[in-house]
C-alpha cells in the first residue's frame, strides 16, 4: 500500500525556484513516469519525495499521513539511482543485504531474502562478485535488487536505464514493467525518454521548468496534449507546428491563413475561434498525407528509411521544414515536389499562449 | 611531441641540482662512519676505512634509545589523535557543507600560516601551570593541533571524491552518519586516511620547535637528541653525524615505503 498525495509542493535552491507548486496524486500500484527535459526538476521532484531533499513549502502524505518530515527510511520507499550507487567494497550479497543487515536481521533470514531477490533478478552466478566486476545490466539489476528486499511499499527510480546501450535499455524496459506487475508497488520513474514514459507508464506526468504541464496516460498526452510544450515533447518526430492567423470559422471547420502564405482548413471545432485571432497548428508527421493536392507544398530534402516506416523531410517555399511520415514502400526521392494533405482530419490548435483550443479526431 | 623528449642538457642539469641538493646528507652519512681526526681534516678525506665508534658512542652514552622511544610515541600518538577528530570533522564538511564551510576550511589552513615562536610564551605558560612541561603528553596535544588542519583536509578531499550517491543510498537505507562512517567510509577511504595518517607521522617526526623548547631528558625526541648534542659534543662532527644519521635514518626508511602512497594521497582530486 502506497499513495502518495503532493500538495502544492514546491522547492527553492536559495533564491532559485526549482518546483513550483506541484499538486500530484498518485495511486497505490500505479507506475508514474516523471518526464521533461534536463534540468526541468525531475530528479528534485523525486529526491523530496524520498526525503533526500528538504520540502520548502506544501505538503507531501503517503498514506494519508502527512511525510514531510519523516525521515529517508521511514518513509517505506526505496530509490534506485542513475549511479546505481552500489557499495563498492561490498559483493553483490552485501550490497543486497546491507540495509537488513543495519536494521538488524538476523543472518540465515538475510540470505534467503537475497537469495530470493538474486532468483528474480537472476543474480544468482554473480552474488559473490564486486561491482566492478559487473555488466552494466547486472549492476542495474543490483540496484533494484537492493530496493527489493526491503520489501519497500513503493519504489523510485531517477533515470534507471541512462547508463545503458540501446539493446539493454529496451530489454530492462519489459523487465521493469514486470517486476512492477509481480511486485505489485507503486512506482514512480524518472526520465528524460518520452519514448520510455510512453512504454512504461500508467500514468505520465509532464514536467517543465518546475511546473507539471500535463498529467494523463500516455495515450491522452500523445492525442490530446494540454498545450504546445506537452504536443512537442511527445512523439517523435516532433509534431509539426504552424503559426497562422484565423481567417474564418465556423461549427464545420476552421480556415487558417498559415504565415507562409498558405491556406489551410482543419475541420470541427467545438467552439469556433473569433476571426483574426493568432493561432498554432499543429499536425503530427504521421497525419500529414502526399497528396496530387493539398494545402502545403514544397520539395523533398532528406528522406529517411527506418525500414518500418519512412520520414520525409519537406522544405516549404517559406524555409519551413515539415516532417511527414509515410509507410515504408514511399518512393519520393530527394529534390521532387510534394503537396501535403491532412490525412482524416486530424490536427490540433493552440491559442496564443501555448493552451490547446482543440484536438481535431474524427469519428 | 618534443616536451615528452628530454633533452640531455636538461638531464644534466636536474642531475647537478638533484646531486647538489643530496650533497650534505651524503657528506653526513659518510662523515659519520669517519674517526674525529679524519671528520675535521683539510682537505677533506674521501677514502677511509668506515668505522662505528661514533654511532656507538651516540647511542650508549648519548641515551639514543629514549629519545627515539619518544619521537615513536609522540608521533602515532598524536596522528592517531588527529586522525580521531578530523574523520568525524571532514564528514561533516564533505558531507553536509554549510554556508561557510570553505571558508573554515581556508581559516584552519590558515592557521599553519601562523609562525610558531609567536606562541611560544602562551603555550610554555599553559604547559608549565599544568605541569606538562617535559611530558610526552605535551608534545602529543601540540603536534596533533598542528597536525590537525593538514588531516582534515586531506580527508575532506578524499572523502569529496566518493560519490554522494553510496551515501544518499545508504541513508535510504536507513543507515545513520555513525554507521555510513564505520561501513562505508572507512573502508572507502583507507587509502586516503592511510595517506595522511603517513604525513602526519612525518610531520610530527621531523618537527622540532616544540619538543626543543618544551621538553627536556624525559620527553625529548631525536630532534632534540640531535640540538642537545651538537652543543657540548658540537667540534665532534662525526659522533653529531652519527646522531643525525640515527635520527633521520627511521623517517627517511619509512618515508620511502610510504613515498608512492603519499604523492598518490597528496594528489588526489587534483587529476580526474
Ligand atoms: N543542490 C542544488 N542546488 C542548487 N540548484 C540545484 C540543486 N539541485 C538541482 N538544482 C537546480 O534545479 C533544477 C532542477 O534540477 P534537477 O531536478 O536535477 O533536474 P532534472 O532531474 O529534471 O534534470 C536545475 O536547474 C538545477 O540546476
Ligand atoms: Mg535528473
């Protein structure tokens, strides 16, 4: 049993501001994914919550019992961080079995918990090993393995799979979501990956600049993104954005004047956007379609084949570069003209400050 | 490139400086072996049959024995003092700096800066009124504080290098300062407390303001073994060679084991 409840949480380096009210909750065994760019807070975020990092106002329950004050190990969460942070001089069984053996444990019920945590890890041939003598896989394993058996009612993780090559990455990934499943603790996970945050997460939280931009699924963050930050640091390639100026709207449809001269229609809005007012489009590489006709045109720049897809890269006649991705038969070439249309109407629009108007689905 | 060539000049030349600057421990040590007649010859006697009527004397009659009994004492004593105090000391520095933090470090530091003899009357005073004069004891608190300042940076330094990370993981372990200090600490930075620890014994050794004018027969150490005895025996120069010898012979045997250890201690931080 773990919820933890952040109310307008914030944190202050001297006269720096790096969190900035966040209010956050979290459900028992739910898996949460921190995600932004470097230096958006995510590590502050995660260290206040495991009680690493003073809370400079607002309140932080797990529980239901208010936390901020409880000490590190009290708090019934285990970290596992970028560094692994393994006890150097220690063999794998010590690095395990130190926090038990600290609190006291007796010696025969340490070694079945870490002989128990080494089978689901599949530590086992290593445990006699130092940590230098170790892949890097296996280290991270270790790491976990140490936040396990302490049995922990929920687990944070800072960056866990940085430090590791793409492969790796990949299979820790499915291993993680596993253990998550088998241990049934609520997590919560740290990283810069939104491709990470997409896979893993029940629950996806957006951070930027100290402030939670958006909270939702990853499905809901990827179609419905609350606003421009949220829509550009989702999905890769990055959404295509479009500054443009409303020239008529109406219940049916949208007509844009795009700053390159273009016009374009993006059809259904909920509530019709007043004539003149400024707006971003903004249409993901896979909603845009080469078309005999359409709204947007200009030439190939780069084609690149990833084998299960392929992405175009088209240079409008304003300079503007649009990404478009298509299925892996496309024969554009490098240099030929194109016209780009919306494929089933699917586009988005920002106001002027960022905040999505409207998220264009049909059906 | 060509600086990684030396060049046979420069070999030459920091050959002489080197020779030159051994010069006088070599001369001492042979003079040492030499009779008193052959010591004070002019010109100097280069070949001679080596002797050990000087040592002899320095250490039956001179009393060599207790004076490096002392010098033993006094030096582990008060290293290992130090080393008490500082260890918790530079966990609290690495560990959870404050505001001002650096500038103790520079203060403490700074204090070596001080000359010694500007505390000499204070310090004789305290010794005298409580009845230190001529004790080990006294030696042992004055050559740990002077000591101090040198031990706690060293270990500070070490102990920046060790990730804050193990920490942090341990104290989500719910291992506590002491605990993190005997388990995790130690054991992480022996090289590093071996290293000062190395220094400091050294240091303490080779010092000889203090145990000069605070110590007499009981506490002396060889320091003062060698200034007793260049007075009354000072147109001897080979038996004062031969106590020379004898007093730096020990610290410059355990100086050149612990020589790689201390350039690697004294380093550390300095190249990553
Ligand atoms: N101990 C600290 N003192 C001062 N500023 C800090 C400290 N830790 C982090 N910061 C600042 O707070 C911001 C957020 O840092 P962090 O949480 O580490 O970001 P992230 O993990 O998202 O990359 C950064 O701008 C960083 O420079
Ligand atoms: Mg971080």
């Amino acid at each position: 049993m773990a919820n933890l409840e952040l109310r307008q949480v914030g944190k202050w380096y001297g006269n720096y501001e790096a969190i900035k009210s966040v209010d956050l909750s979290i459900a028992d065994r739910e898996f949460v994914v921190f995600v932004g760019p470097s230096g958006c807070g995510k590590t502050t975020l995660l260290r206040m919550i495991a009680g690493l990092e003073e809370i400079t106002s607002g309140d932080l329950l797990i529980d239901g019992v208010h936390a901020n004050a409880v000490p590190p190990d009290k708090r019934g969460l285990a970290m596992v961080f970028q560094s692994y942070a393994l006890y150097p001089h220690m063999t794998v069984a010590q690095n395990m079995g130190f926090a038990l053996k600290m609190a006291g444990m007796p010696r025969a019920e340490i070694d079945a918990k870490v002989g128990e945590a080494a089978r689901v890890l599949q530590l086992e041939p290593v445990l006699g090993r130092k940590p230098r003598m170790l892949s890097g896989g296996q280290r991270q394993r270790v790491a976990i393995g140490r936040a396990i058996v302490r049995n922990p009612k929920g687990f944070l993780f800072d960056e866990p799979l940085s430090n590791l090559d793409a492969a790796l990455r990949v299979q820790m990934r499915i291993e993680l979501v596993k253990l998550h499943q088998a241990l049934a603790a609520t997590m919560i996970y740290v990283t810069h990956d939104q491709i990470e945050a997409m896979t893993m997460a029940d629950r996806i939280v957006v951070l930027n600049r100290g402030i939670v931009e958006q909270v939702g699924t990853p499905l809901n963050l990827y179609h419905r993104p609350a606003n421009l930050f949220v829509a550009g640091f989702i999905g890769s390639p990055k959404m295509n954005f479009f500054p443009g100026r409303v020239q008529r709207a109406d219940a049916s449809q949208v007509v844009l004047a795009l700053a390159g001269g273009e016009t374009f229609i993006v059809p259904g809005p909920e509530s019709p956007p007043a004539v003149g007012t400024e707006l971003t489009l903004g249409v993901r590489p896979e909603h845009f379609e080469m078309a005999a006709q359409g709204p947007l045109a200009g030439t190939v720049d780069v084609v690149e084949h990833l084998g299960v897809e392929t992405l175009v890269y088209v240079r409008l006649a304003s300079g503007a570069i649009v990404i478009v991705r298509t299925d892996d038969l496309s024969r554009v070439r490098v240099g030929e003209n194109v016209s780009l249309a919306l494929r089933a109407g699917r586009a988005s629009l920002f106001d002027s400050s960022g905040a999505a108007l409207f998220h264009a689905m049909p059906e | 490139m060509d600086q990684d060539k030396a060049s046979p000049l420069g070999t030459a030349a920091a050959w002489i400086v080197a020779f030159l600057m051994f010069f006088p421990i070599l001369w001492m040590t042979v003079t040492a072996f030499k009779t008193e007649t052959q010591a004070i010859a002019i010109p100097p006697i280069v070949f001679f049959r080596p002797g050990m009527e000087s040592f002899a004397h320095a250490t039956a009659q001179a009393g060599y024995m207790l004076f490096a009994e002392n010098s033993i004492i006094v030096s582990f004593a008060s290293t290992l003092l130090a080393l008490l105090i500082a260890f918790p000391a530079a966990y609290a520095m690495a560990f959870q700096p404050g505001k001002h933090t650096q500038n103790l470090l520079v203060w403490m530091l700074s204090t070596k800066m001080l000359p010694p003899v500007g505390v000499l009357v204070p310090i004789y005073l305290i010794c005298r009124d409580l009845g230190l004069l001529d004790t080990r004891t006294a030696l042992i608190v004055i050559d740990m504080l002077m000591n101090l300042p040198i031990v706690v940076w060293m270990l500070y330094s070490f102990f920046r290098d060790i990730p804050r990370d193990i920490l942090e993981a341990a104290r989500m372990d719910g291992v506590g300062p002491r605990k993190q200090m005997i388990y995790l600490l130690l054991p992480l930075a022996s090289p590093g407390i071996v290293s000062a620890a190395l220094l400091a014994i050294i240091l303490a050794w080779n010092e000889a303001f203090w145990s000069i004018n605070l110590t007499a027969a009981h506490a002396g150490t060889l320091a003062t073994f060698i200034a007793r005895y260049s007075a009354p025996e000072g147109l001897f120069w080979a038996k004062l060679s031969a106590a020379s010898v004898l007093a730096v012979a020990p610290i410059l045997v355990f100086g050149s084991f612990a020589q790689r250890r201390l350039v690697r201690g004294l380093t550390v931080g300095a190249v990553k």
